[in-house]
C-alpha cells in the first residue's frame, strides 16, 4: 500500500473518471511512479463511455486492433475480437480485463460523483468534495471526466406525461425490451445511426424523428480471421508508430491525393472502393487528403453519398428527406446498411426540420402539424454536452475562487488540451483544444506527458505548475487558425458546441492530427517548461 508523499495532504493526486483516461491516469502514476492516488467514478465499475452506453448495436467505429491501449505488450498479444470493430460489451470486457491486470479497482471509489474541486491558495492542494459529503486532499488532480459523457435531453413541453419509457443511449439501464414495440428514435448522429440500425429489424414499428439528415457510409463490420489478427498483433510495433505520427490516429495512412484534380472517373472509383471498404473517418481521409479542407473535393464526396442515398431508398421522398442539404463536415459517421433501414416497412421517417416535434404526450409524439406518433419507447440518440460539459457541472475553482464555468463563460479554453491558468496541478484528459483523432493514442499521449510533468516536478521538489496566460492564448488562437483551414467549422456539430442550445460557439479542438500534437507537447516539455508557472506564490513572493 502506498504512503503519501506530499506533506499535509491525503493523497499525492486524485483521479477522476474510469475510462480509458482514468485508468491509465492510476496506473502511471501508481503503479509505476509510486504515488499515493485516490479515484473516484459515478460509474459502478470501470469502463467510461462503455460502461454507460450499452444500446443495442453500440460498437466503436475505431476498428478493434488500434481501439485500445499501446502500452503494454502483453495487453495487445493477449487482445481478442471478432470483427473488424468491437461491439460495447468487447470493449468493456476488455477495460475490466485492464483493471484487474493491473489491480486498479482498488484505488477506485465508484458509484461517486464529485462535486467540487477547490484550489486551496495556502495549502497549494486541491480540495475535493464528493456527493457523499467527503472531502479529501491532494496536490494533483487528474481529470479524465470524458468528452462525450455529459449527456444531452432536449427539453420537450408535455414531456413528464409520456406514459412509456424513456432512455438516453448514454445512460442505458440493463434489460430493456425492445422487440415487438413501437419505438422512437431522436436522433441520427453516430448513435442514433447505431441504434436505429440495431432495432428496426427487431422493433414492432420504428420512428425516426430527424432532424438534419447526415452523411453516413457503410461501417464494413466485416468478421476477421485468426490469421489478419495474428498478423496485426505481429506488427504492433510498426501500427503504433504508424498510428502516433499521423493525423486522425485510426490504423490507416491518410491520403495524400487532392480529389480537387482527380478526374471523375478517378474520384468515382477511389469513393467506391471506400465504399466498399467501409470506415467513416477512412471515407474522409483516406480517399483524398483535402475533403475536409476543399469546398470542390467536400462537394465531390458529398455527391457521391446523395447519389448512393437516392440509389438505396425506394420511396423518392423519404430518399429526398434523408439527404444532406449541408457540407460534409461533421464527424464522419458510418452505419451497418443505414439508408436500407428506410426501405422496411416497419420503419417510418419523421422529419422533424420540416414539422418539429411540438409536445410529448401521455402516448407518444405529436408533431406541428397536429400528425400523432403513438409510442411504447422514446430512445434519445440525442448527443452530449460535449468536451466541457462535464467540467462546468462540478463546482471547480482555481487560484482566488476563480471558477471554470466563470472562466469558460465564452467557450472552453485548454492550454495543450491539458491545462488550463489559474488551475494550478489541474491536468485534463481530453480537455478543451486537444487532439481530434481515434482517441486511445491521444489520450495515452496526453496522460503519459502528465505523468512526465509529475515526475519532473516531484524529482525537482517544485511545488505547483500552470501555464502562462500568453502561452494558453497562443495555444487557443493556433487551434482557432487551424480549424479554420478545415470545413469543419461551417458545419453545425458538437465539435463547435453548436449541439447545445445557448452553448457559444468556440473551437475545441487541436485538429493538425496526433503527430503534430505529439511533437507540439514534446517540445514543450523537452524545452524545459518555458510556457509554465513554477510555483507563482512563491516567485511572486
Ligand atoms: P470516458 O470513457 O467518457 O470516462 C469518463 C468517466 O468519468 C465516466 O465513467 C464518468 O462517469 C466519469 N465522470 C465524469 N464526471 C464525473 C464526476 N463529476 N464525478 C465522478 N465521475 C465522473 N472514440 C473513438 O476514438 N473511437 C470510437 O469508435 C468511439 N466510439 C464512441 C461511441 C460512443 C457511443 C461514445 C459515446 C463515444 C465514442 N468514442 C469513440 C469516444 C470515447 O468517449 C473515447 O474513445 C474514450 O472512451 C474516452 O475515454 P475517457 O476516459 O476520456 O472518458
Ligand atoms: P450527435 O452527433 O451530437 O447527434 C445527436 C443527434 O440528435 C443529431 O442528429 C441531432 O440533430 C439530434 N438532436 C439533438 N437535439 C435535438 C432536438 N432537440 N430535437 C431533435 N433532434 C435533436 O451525438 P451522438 O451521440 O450521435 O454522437 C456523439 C459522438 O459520440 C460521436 O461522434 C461518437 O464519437 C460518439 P442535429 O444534427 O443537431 O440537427
């Protein structure tokens, strides 16, 4: 058992979160670096995102050999899956696997929320509280609160008289029933493109109620055999190098191709054979290197998709209903024979831009124009409140009180995606302005930086860092300049907070890719620290 090494507190540095961030967050800094470390999740268990999102068809769309930690080699050789991608219950197996490989359950008080984070300016130590009523101390504290976990349920009038049962996909109870009912689906983002796949064919009836039609190509959850897995697990070494030097960190080379010179010909048989090959994020970057960042080659896959739309769905005005009138510059979505969905007659479309949904009641939906949807379930697929959604729910305050949610007023702000002025020892996992990428490298990346910075510090005896004001501006504005190189910010998405309303619109992302971002941080630290604070109370004493 470990014994805490800074003075006067509980514990060397709290944790919170059990995700992929959390997890190894423990591990690093105790397991390798001896620290005292106390963790807390509102979970009962390890697992994150894929403890809570247990609807039926959720599957990562990250395929399975790079979905997953790169650090331990034993972990990866021993790693088993069946398909191209990992269905949730893959996946949480796989994280509880990770725990107790590593005995990290035990620094774990789950089923507990925390509710405040205070800066203490005497004590230089964090205070935190928990929805139990206890506050324990700590000179780090690590957040790995998660980026798509602050679920969203729009407010519906009538709502509290719907008479059957309501779930958000992001907080789905054990053993729902969904065969033979009537359902309604809100929502057509990554999860509900997943969760409608997954219950029309075993719905009585299913409703979709859609607000912006998407982009969606095929997923391709093809099986995988004993010999490609054999051969992935042989070549890890070669993957994660792969993988950490490139931009969107999925286990493929991006394109270096513009489609804005292809002919047409060419552009129809790279986007076909995409097509075929499945993979959303393979659809926009591995196609062409400039579809994210070229009106003319964004038009040309955009296209593609309608055409294939019109092609899949039967009935022309469903199909015409189900096409994007935007740009394609969302996170790019893939589905198990999404648009087929629409061509069972089980399965009716409700477009709710054209006529929104007006109230809920005792029986189901009822729409503008007075047109009644009669329901057993209501499914929000309805999304997050994403990146600081989760932060400015706890009551955090930082040097003199100074609070995030004050701070953050007019969009999260993120120094490196970590670090934040004014949150002295305050290190975020996946925080504001961090990488926009398949997220197990990033996030390893970040918490393998943060236990450097830790271990530098305790090896130096220092006492509290935070980064300079002009060092977070200079990272904020850099994130703002490259996002608008992109498409992305013309589309309106949770990327931007554009999915919240009365959210501000703010950048949130560093989206130059995982091996700018990997040599950004390096710098940093290898530099020495120059963007850094030392100990400010004392310098400035
Ligand atoms: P999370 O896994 O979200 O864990 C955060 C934890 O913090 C949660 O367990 C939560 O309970 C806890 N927590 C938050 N606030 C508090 C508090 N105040 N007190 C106590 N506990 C708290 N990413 C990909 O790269 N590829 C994919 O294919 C992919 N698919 C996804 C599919 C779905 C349905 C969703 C929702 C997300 C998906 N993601 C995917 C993103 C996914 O969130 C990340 O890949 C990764 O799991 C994030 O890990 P994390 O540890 O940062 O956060
Ligand atoms: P998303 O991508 O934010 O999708 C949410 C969906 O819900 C989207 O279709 C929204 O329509 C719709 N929505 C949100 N609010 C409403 C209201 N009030 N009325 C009707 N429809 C609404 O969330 P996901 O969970 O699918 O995916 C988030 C990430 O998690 C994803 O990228 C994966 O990484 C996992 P809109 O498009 O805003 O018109």
């Amino acid at each position: 058992v470990e014994t805490t090494k800074t003075k006067g507190a509980d514990f060397d540095a709290v944790v919170i979160g059990a995700g992929f961030g959390g997890l190894y967050s423990v591990y690093k800094l105790r397991n390798e670096q001896g620290l005292n470390v106390k963790a807390f999740d509102r979970a009962g268990d390890v697992g994150g995102t894929w403890y809570w999102n247990r609807y039926p068809g959720a599957l990562s769309d990250t395929e399975s050999f790079v979905y997953r930690y790169s650090f331990s080699g034993e972990l990866l050789q021993k790693g088993r899956w069946k398909t191209r991608y990992l269905t949730q219950p893959e996946i949480l197996a796989y994280m509880n696997e990770v725990a107790d490989t590593y005995d990290l359950r035990r620094s774990f008080q789950f089923n507990t929320r925390v509710t405040a984070t205070h800066f203490n300016d005497e004590t230089g130590l964090w205070h935190v509280t928990t929805d139990k009523g206890e506050t324990v101390t700590a000179k780090y504290l690590i957040t790995g609160l998660g980026l798509l976990s602050a679920t969203n349920t729009p407010k519906y009038k009538g709502i509290d008289s719907f008479k059957g049962q309501m779930l958000h996909t992001g907080n789905w109870p054990e053993g729902v029933e969904l065969k033979g009912k009537r359902v309604g689906v809100i929502g057509t983002g990554s999860t509900g493109v997943q969760v409608i796949t997954a219950t029309a064919p075993i719905a009585g009836h299913l409703t979709v109620f859609q607000r912006s039609p998407q982009y969606v190509v095929p997923i391709g959850n093809t099986p995988q055999d004993e010999a490609t897995i054999a051969q992935q697990k042989a070549n890890y070494d070669d993957i994660w190098k792969q993988v950490k030097s490139s931009v969107v960190a999925f286990g493929f080379e991006e394109s270096t191709v513009p489609a804005e010179t292809a002919s047409p010909e060419e552009r129809e048989r790279v986007f076909e054979a995409a097509w075929q090959r499945g993979g959303g994020f393979y659809f926009m970057f591995g196609t062409f290197c400039d579809i994210a960042t070229s009106q003319i080659a964004n038009d040309a896959a955009a296209d593609f998709i309608k055409k294939k739309i019109k092609e899949i769905v039967k009935d022309p005005a469903t199909a015409k209903a189900l096409t994007p009138r935007d740009i394609y510059a969302k996170r790019p979505l893939c589905g198990n024979n999404y648009y087929e969905v629409y061509n069972r007659p089980n399965v009716t479309l409700a477009d709710v831009k054209a006529d929104p949904i007006a109230e809920f009641t005792a029986t189901g939906i009822r729409l503008e124009s007075g047109a009644e949807h009669e329901l057993d379930v209501v499914i929000f697929a309805t999304g997050f409140d994403a990146v600081d959604g989760n932060y400015v729910k706890m009551d955090m305050r930082g040097r003199g009180g100074v609070t995030m949610r004050d701070k953050w007023k007019d969009g999260p702000l993120g120094y490196l995606g970590m670090m934040e002025t004014d949150f002295p020892n305050l290190f975020m996992i996946l925080g504001p302005n961090g990488p926009f990428t398949n997220l197990p490298p990033s996030i390893e990346t970040q918490v393998e930086w943060i236990a450097d910075t830790i271990e530098m510090m305790e090896g130096k005896g220092l006492k509290a860092i935070e980064p300079t004001e002009a060092a977070r501006d200079e990272w904020v504005t850099l994130c703002r300049t490259i996002a608008d190189m992109t498409l992305f910010p013309k589309a309106e998405s949770w990327i931007f907070g554009a999915n919240i309303p009365g959210k501000k619109n703010a950048v949130m992302f560093y989206m130059a890719g995982i091996g700018n971002y990997r040599n950004a941080i390096n710098a940093v630290k290898d530099g020495g620290y120059q963007t850094m604070i030392f100990d400010r109370e004392m310098a400035s004493a």
